[in-house]
C-alpha cells in the first residue's frame, strides 16, 4: 500500500539533500536502539548511567542553538498580508530558492530518516499525519517520544492520503544559513541550520500550531499553545480546562500538580491531558472538546524539583532525553533548582568545565545548565496522566485560561464578562520575555493568546476566527485570565504558585459551575473575600488585596498599548474588539480602585 505522492516527494527531496542513504523509521523497538547505538558511538548523544537512568540520555546542542529563533522563522504565503504584521514574511518561491541552497547536498555522508509521525491518536478522523524527513538521529528520537510515529502511521496515510511535508537538515547549524521556514498553502515547512527543539521537532509548534492554525481556520476548530487538565472534586466529579500562558510561563508546571494538603485531604486530584498544545473542536453536544495532539512533553528542566513539580521528575526517571542540562563526569544529569545540591564538579550546557560558584565578567554566577535546558519524556509515563488523554475526541472544556508573567498591573485571577470580553482579554495579553526564546530576558510583549510566535496566518483573521467560534458554541466555556508572577516591592512572588495554583482553579471551576462568589472590577469579576480558598497558606498581611488590586490610572496607560497593538492590523483587526477596548476604558474611568477592596 504505497503512497505514490509519499514516494515522489522523499525521492525529490533526497535529490535535493544528496543523503548517502535513506532509512525509514518504523516505530520498532529494535530500530530504535540501534539508533541510540549509532548516536552514542557517534557522540551525538550520551548515554547517562543506566543503573540511575534507565533508557535515558543526554544531548548537548550548539552554543548559538538553545532555543527557538523567532527572528529566522518565517509564515511564507503568496500575499504579505496573509502572514500579517505579527509574523516574519517572506515569498513562497524566494524562501524555497534561498534555502534550497542551503538544503542543496546538506545531506552528503549522512542519512535520510523518514519520519511518519501522527498529530493526535493514529486514525483519528481528528488527527493530522505529517512526515518529517531528517539528518539527526537527535531529532528521530525526539520524534518517537512527542508524536506518535511508525509503520502505522503509513497505514493510517493509505495510498493517497495528504500529509505535510516537513524537512529537516543541521546542515552546518550555521546561524547565518538559519531558516525555519513555513508554507501554509502547501502543507509544507522547511527547517535548517537548527537542532533546537522547537525549530526542528517539526510535528510540534510547526505543524501543531502554525500549520494547524491555519488549518483550523478553514476547517473551523482552534490549535492553541494550551495545556488542558481534569481537576477531580471530592464528590469525584472531573472538570476539564485548557490554559495558554507563554512559552516557560508555567503550562508543564499547572498540568501536573499537586494538591496543597488540605485539597489533597478532601480528595482533590489532577489528571493530565497535555501540557503545550491543544486542538479544540465544537462538539456535537455544544461544547467545545480538546485533545492534546502530542504524546511526549518536552519541558523546561531548571526549576523542576520534588517541591516544585513531582510529577515531572516521576515522570522523567527513564526513557527521557536530556537537552542542555549540566552533565557530572559519571552520568548524571543536574540543573539550577533541581534535586538535591549541585554537583562538586560537571560539564555545562556549553560544554566547559565547570563547578558551583563560577561567575562571568559580570560577578553573575555562570548555570551549570541552560536556563532553556529540556527533558523529552512520554507523557504515558507521568504518575497522574489522565485515562481520557488519548480519547479520540479529547475532553469538554469548563473554562479557558489565560495568563502572562508580569511582575505588576495583572490581578491573580479575574473572570472575563462573557466570550467575546474573554477574545479580547486573550487578544491584549503580555508576559516578559523568558529563556525559550532568544531576545532580551524581561522585556514585556504582547502575546494574543500565546500565540504570538506560532500563529499561522494574519494574526487579525485569528481574532476573528476566536470571534466567530464564539458565535458558534452554543455552550461555550467560561474565559477566565491568571498571573501568578505578580511581585511586591522588594521583588518577591507575593503568590506561592505550583501547587496552591489549584486554590485559584477551584474557584474558576466553581465559578464555571455558578458556585462561587465574585465582585466585578472593569477587567471583569474577582474573587469576593473568602470565596478563594486559602486553608492552611500563610499570606502575608495585606497579600491578597495586592494580588487582586486594579490600578485604574496605571490600566489606563495599558490599555493605550492595547491600541497601539492593535493598530498594526489596520482595517483587517475586527472593530469587536476596539469596541471592547472603549467598553473598558469606560468602565476604568468610572472606577475607584477603593470600590475593590
Ligand atoms: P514551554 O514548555 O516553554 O511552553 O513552558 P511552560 O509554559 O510549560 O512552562 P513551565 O511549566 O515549564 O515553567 C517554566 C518556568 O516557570 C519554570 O522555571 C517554573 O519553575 C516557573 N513556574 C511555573 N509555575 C510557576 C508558578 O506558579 N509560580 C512561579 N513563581 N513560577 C512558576
Ligand atoms: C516553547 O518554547 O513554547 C516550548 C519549547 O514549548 S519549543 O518546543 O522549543 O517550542
Ligand atoms: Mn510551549
């Protein structure tokens, strides 16, 4: 059962790359320990200790490749306008000429992988099929564990099944020859010069997002940078919710954690569906469901602890692939707040020796591990996976989150007025800039819906697609926003986070169920004092009302960078939302902060 266009394609492709073989990946378990051998003999991976971390390994990328490169990744449609103001754009025929320089022999002395690998459940009628062919057993690897990839696969494709076709090189991991490169109207991306995670696992943000989005804007569903997760209450009732928070903002963090003592005594528990994307379809019962089109996590390593996220660190025990992290001399892997103390001695992310204590020029101290250091893990393996996160049809969604990292102005948590209020709050959402991209650490941008850098199309067209969802459900999902970075004074968190984050989701879900009381500020409703529950936490005098405090003079000044957001998408941007915007400027006018506390 050969897919004749399948065949053409990889054929086409290797003429291109000029690989000295081709070897298609079969999902088996014997192939794929064939390949850890090669790459171990090779040293394109490390084998840790065996005894300690079983089926694990550890790899190191390139200095200038640690994370994803927004500025070289580009939405490449026939019209400018159609990749929109938000997006890095260029022409489909000038993208393939200049990286098909680049692509031309970068194969030479290497093989070609095939990798057919399924978005979502294989066979699912809601699933998308891609096929990524590559120079990195890394990547294979990697592959194998977020997606579900094999002979199957190809099964499920049949003889004229369409895929995308995803092509990846290291090439030279030369930054200057650098492109990761997406054709929305071809089904098509093309990534190289990279081995970073997000630029070259192309099933992931490439194909889950930026493809998908678009994809879902004519089929008439949602592919979000969302975690989705089931909170069980004591009377064993499981609600479902999906999250977006920017990259490094906590999404791999809410999925899996765990109860505070008092929630877990009354029986609470959090049930993981996924922890980075989300596909959201309207089901035929008026709700919208969502699956989790991944198999694997692929998370951030430093800051994961027993305290801090448990569920992780059962989860990464073995099989898991280190990226990045600091590597001790008998095969052991540590990062910056991770388990225990650091190691006496070990090689760093960049390769060179180091030891605790180590500081740059600067006297700041030098990580052992990159601050984007990853695991690759399957998410079968996480102690609390939910038994729903490989349903076909996913699972119903309760309410939709939304959060940003800002250290001022955003309240713990408010509760949006209705669907098109939440598109709006969704649309103006910031967060300062972390480590999983490259830029200046802090800064605050906008990030509509987290999808700043994996939109697929005008980033306009994607409010109005959000917009007109709404207008379909029938029984939408609540839409609610979060912030647990916001810091007093001195600098500190004034919310502990992790774990007690569920304090603040039993109040969204009771909420969604119409349980729970709220006071209304100009964001939208606030949690009225005493309906969050806060047993057995220690805040601080006076935390609270800091955490669910509105500025109005200082909201004013935020929402003219709303507008100035706004205005890039000239006539293209839906006037729903500056309606929304005057709606709000409105309510902060006749709004004295005092009124909240
Ligand atoms: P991507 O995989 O890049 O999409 O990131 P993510 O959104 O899954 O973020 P992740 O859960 O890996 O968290 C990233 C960083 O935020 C880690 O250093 C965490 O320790 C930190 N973090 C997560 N949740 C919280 C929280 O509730 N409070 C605080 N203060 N920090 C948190
Ligand atoms: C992110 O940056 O949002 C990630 C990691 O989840 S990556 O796959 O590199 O995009
Ligand atoms: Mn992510």
């Amino acid at each position: 059962m050969e897919n004749k266009m399948l065949q053409n394609w990889v054929q086409e492709m290797a003429q291109l790359c000029k690989p000295e073989q081709i070897v298609w990946i079969d999902g088996s378990r014997e192939q794929k320990e064939a390949l850890e051998r090669e790459a171990v003999a090779s040293g394109e991976l490390i084998r840790l200790d065996q005894r300690k971390w079983p089926g694990c390994f550890y790899h190191r990328t390139a200095v200038n490749d640690v994370a994803r490169t927004e500025n070289l990744t580009y939405i490449c449609t026939r019209r400018e306008e159609d990749a929109g103001p938000t997006n890095n754009w260029m022409d489909p025929q000038e993208a393939y000429r200049q990286a098909g320089e680049y692509f031309n022999g970068a194969m030479r002395g290497r093989t070609m992988y095939v990798v057919p690998f399924s978005m979502g459940p294989i066979g699912s009628p809601f699933s998308k099929i891609g096929v990524e062919l590559t120079d990195s057993i890394y990547v294979v690897l990697n592959m194998l564990i977020v997606t579900r990839a094999g002979r199957e696969v190809l099964a499920a494709l049949g003889p004229d099944g369409d895929f995308t076709r995803c092509l990846h090189s290291k090439a030279d991991l030369d930054i200057n020859k650098r492109l990761i490169l997406h054709f929305p109207e071809d089904n098509t991306i093309w990534s190289v010069g990279s081995g970073y995670g997000g630029n070259v696992l192309l099933g992931k943000k490439c194909l889950s997002l930026r493809i998908a989005s678009y994809l879902g804007l004519h089929e008439g569903w949602l592919a979000e940078h969302m975690l989705i997760m089931g909170v069980e209450d004591p009377s064993g009732r499981v609600d479902y919710l999906a999250a977006a928070f920017p990259s490094a903002c906590g999404k791999t963090n809410l999925a899996m954690l765990v109860p505070p003592k008092p929630f877990r005594d009354r029986g609470y528990k959090i049930w993981t569906v996924g922890d980075d994307i989300a596909w959201i379809r309207l089901g035929e019962d008026g709700r919208l469901w969502a699956v989790n089109p991944e198999s694997g996590l692929f998370g951030v390593a430093p800051g994961t602890n027993s305290r801090s996220n448990p569920n992780a660190l059962a989860t990464i025990r073995q099989n898991t692939i280190f990226t990045n992290v600091l590597l001790t001399d008998d095969g052991d892997v540590w990062w910056e707040q991770g388990e225990g103390e650091p190691p006496a001695a070990g090689i760093a992310w960049d390769g060179s020796r180091w030891k605790p204590g180590l500081a740059d020029a600067a006297g700041n101290p030098l990580p052992g591990a990159h601050p984007n250091a990853r695991f690759t893990a399957p998410l079968a393996q996480c102690p609390i996976v939910s038994p729903e996160w490989e349903n076909p049809q996913g699972v119903p969604l309760s309410a939709i989150v939304f959060g940003g990292r800002r250290s001022t102005l955003v309240p713990l948590v408010f509760e949006t007025f209705d669907w098109r209020h939440g598109v709006y709050t969704g649309a103006t959402m910031s967060s300062e800039l972390t480590a999983a991209q490259f830029g200046t650490l802090g800064k605050v941008r906008r990030d509509p819906m987290a999808m700043l850098p994996f939109c697929g199309y005008n980033m306009a067209d994607y409010f109005r697609h959000w917009l007109e969802m709404g207008r379909r459900i029938p029984r939408p999902p609540r839409i609610f926003h979060v912030n647990w970075f916001r810091k007093d004074a001195s600098g500190s968190f004034l919310w502990p986070g992790f774990g007690d984050n569920l304090r603040v989701l039993d109040w969204i879900l009771r909420r969604s169920r119409g349980e729970a009381g709220a006071i209304e500020t100009p964001l939208g409703y606030i949690p009225a004092p005493g309906e969050l529950n806060l047993e057995g936490l220690d805040l601080p005098a006076g935390a609270m009302e800091q955490l669910l405090a509105v500025d109005r003079d200082l909201w004013l000044e935020e929402l003219a960078e709303h507008r100035r957001f706004f205005e890039q998408f000239g006539s293209r941007l839906p006037s729903e939302l500056l309606e929304e915007n005057k709606a709000l400027e409105n309510r902060l006018k006749n709004y004295s902060s005092r009124s909240a506390s």
